[in-house]
C-alpha cells in the first residue's frame, strides 16, 4: 500500500505508535484483543455493567442526536474507518491497483462473485426465516484489517501478489458492501436534509478543487454532512466514504503528496487504534453460553450467516476467478497457483466489521435474532481466519522452498 511505504512523517513528527498501528497486523491484533475483551465482558458477572455503557444515551435531542454509546460508536467511529476506506478506494480506483480495466478484472470479479454467491447461499439455508428478507445481506462484506492481517501474520513469505490482489478484492468487496448499505438500509429518506447534505459535499468538493487547505472548513462541512445524513435516514458512514471519494488523489506540481494520501496517513492510526475496536468492543459482546450457542447452530439465520461466510466467500471468490483466469490468462496472479488462490478465497470469509455493523442495521427489529447473527458472524470469522492461515502456512513453506538461494 502506497501509504505503508511512505516515510516516516509527512511534514510533521509522527510517533512509534502511530507507525505501529499503520501495519495490517497491529490493527488485526488490536481488533481482536477488543473484541475478546466485548466477549469476556459480555459473558462474565459483570455483563449488566456491559449492558449498561453499551446503551448509555448521550447527545443532543433537539438534534435528533440523543444516541446510545453503541450508536455513536456503529454510525459515529465507523464513519472515520469508512472515509479511509473512501480514502483508499478513490486511490486504488484512480492511480491503484484497479486503475486500469486489466489490472481490476479479476479483484472486481472476484468481489462480486463473493458477495452474490453467499447472498445466494444465505437466502437458500435460511429462507421463509423471519428477518432473511435483510439478513442475507450479512455475509456479502470482507474485512479488509483483519484479512490482511492475517495474510501479514501467516503468509510472510508469499508472493506480494497475493497482498495485492487480495487488497484490489477487499476494496472492490467494500464498495460493493457501502453500496449494500446506501440501497437496502435508508429507509424514510427526509429530502431537505438529504439536500443540505448533498451542499456539504459539493462544497467539500469546492474547497479541494481550491486546493484549500484549512482543516477548520473540512471539519464542520464533514460534520455538518454526517449529521445531515443520519437525519435523512440514509446510514450515517456514508458520509465518510462519500467524502473519502470527493478527496484528490493526484498531487499538484511541486506537491510531495496528495490530500488522499496525507489524510489516510494521519487518520489509519486512528481508525486502526481507536474507532474499529471501539466499535468491535461494542457490537462483539454477544452471550456465547449454551443456550446462545445452540441458537447459533439451529436457527436458519445465523445458520445462514455462518454457511455464506464460510462456504458462500471461498466458493464464490475461488469459483469466478478460477473462471476469469481461464478466459483471460492474463488476469492470473504471477505467482500464485488454484492452491494458493484458494487459500486467499478462504480469508475472504473473514467479515467481522462490516458483517457485525449490517447485522445490526439488517435485524434491527429482531434484537435476539441480531444478537444471535452476530454470534454467527464472530465464529465464522474466526473459522475462516483459522483455516485461512493453515493454509497460506503450509503454502508458504512451499513458496519459500521455490525461492532461489540467496
């Protein structure tokens, strides 16, 4: 990733812990200690103290901003990590790995198989179940941190093909899960707040075709639209990747880097070190006891979540661009054989943030249902993370063994 092999600062002093948590691994690890922490919490004898601070209401009423802890964290926190993702997608789709029509055809693919097999899959295991007419929308997102971290962790001495077209098939999966978002979960659209904020973008918009610089007018046109957008009934974190889109990529004569790519410096630590597992320690603490766990293995939702996540992911991603490969040879990863495609196919399974943020937009209404597919999306995550990383570890071996000496 272009910002990982930035250097050291971009004109300001930048700390060892910020340098830290840019790295794919520092941000899976971080995420996972939070959402470890939301399970023992959740499941230990201090869960109504969970209970409590998860569904505290802070905010402004007369703003229609009187929002629980949860909330704040789901539509406030994750808007932050979703204008990175903007931030990272505007970049890839302009000067990135999916720039051209030859170097994205096979991520792009790839996504969309792995987001209509599992949808298909969801809605075959559990239809006629109450809530499904949403919930199949639960396994169709990847989670970009944790997928590459474990690659990171467990496929050290793979190719850097592999990170690259992995990282093309989580962006283009995340747009796919942004626009899932956007059509499926605003409902009651309030036109002049839509319109407010649609003039916060433009002026966004204004303001970098300016090459304005001032942080003072960034920030409130940001907040200004995110408000406004959550008052239109349109989620919230649209905002952040609508905004993430609007930000320039390409640096001026004589500019060392472009806006994108110094906002996506600054802002990563953040999103890796404090909003994702803040959002993690409040929407992970689910009941894992007997009873919850034999909810997860009998009831077609969460049934469904676990069958798209682990079976519809590796068997969508695998399958198109096993196809794509074979019509276009050029597409194929240098490098990488159908073993090792499939191991990358499983890390797709990983769906974690996405997959718990549409859980509880999707089973709103069906709080147990929610809790439940929730469950469902943390095993199977853990699962897919699990086999995943067998698999790119024994590949690895043999990827080291096909290194020349020296």
């Amino acid at each position: 990733m272009i910002v990982r092999r930035l250097k050291a600062s971009l004109g300001e002093p930048v700390s060892e812990l910020a340098r830290y948590l840019r790295t794919e691994t520092v941000g899976g690890i971080i995420l996972l200690a939070a959402t470890a922490v939301a399970l023992i919490w959740a499941n230990s004898p201090w869960r109504d103290t969970y209970t409590a601070v998860r569904d505290a209401r802070i905010g402004i009423p007369a703003l229609h901003l009187d929002l629980t802890v949860a909330q704040w964290a789901t539509d406030g926190l994750l808007a932050v990590f979703f204008f990175v993702v903007g931030l990272e997608l505007k970049r890839e789709l302009v000067v990135g790995e999916l720039s051209s029509t030859r170097r994205a055809l096979l991520p792009v693919a790839a996504a969309l198989g792995g987001m209509v097999v599992p949808a298909g899959v969801a809605l075959l295991v559990g239809r006629g179940a109450p809530g499904m007419e949403q919930a199949w929308a639960i396994p169709v997102a990847t989670d970009i941190a944790f997928a590459l971290g474990v690659l990171a962790l467990a496929g050290s001495s793979w190719p850097s093909t592999a990170r690259i077209f992995l990282l093309g098939l989580a962006v283009a999966d995340d747009l796919g899960a942004i626009l899932v978002i956007a059509i499926v979960f605003s409902a009651g659209i309030d036109a002049v707040a839509l319109l407010v904020a649609a003039a916060a973008a433009a002026a966004y918009w204004f303001l970098q075709r300016r090459r304005v610089r001032a942080w003072w007018l960034y920030v409130p046109l940001a907040l200004v639209m995110w408000a406004a957008l959550h008052e239109a009934g349109v989620h919230a974190t649209i905002a952040g990747v609508a905004l993430g889109l609007l930000t320039r990529v390409r640096p001026d004569p004589g500019e060392e880097h472009a806006p994108a790519i110094r906002l996506e410096h600054r802002l990563q630590p953040w999103s890796a070190g404090v909003c994702v597992p803040l959002f993690a320690l409040f929407a992970a603490g689910v009941p894992l006891g007997a009873q919850a766990l034999r909810t997860v293995v009998t009831d077609p939702v969460p049934l469904s979540v676990m069958a798209g996540l682990l079976v519809g992911k590796v068997v969508g991603i695998f399958g198109v661009s096993t196809l794509v490969t074979r019509l276009v040879p050029a597409a194929a990863p240098r490098g990488l054989g159908r073993r090792d495609m499939l191991a990358v196919s499983m890390l797709g399974g990983v769906g974690f943030t996405v997959s718990l943020l549409i859980a509880e937009l999707s089973l709103a209404d069906l709080p147990a249902t929610a809790e439940a597919a929730k469950a469902a999306v943390l095993l199977a995550s853990t699962a897919a993370a699990l086999i995943a990383a067998a698999m790119l570890a024994r590949r690895g071996r043999v990827h080291k063994r096909a290194r020349p000496p020296g």
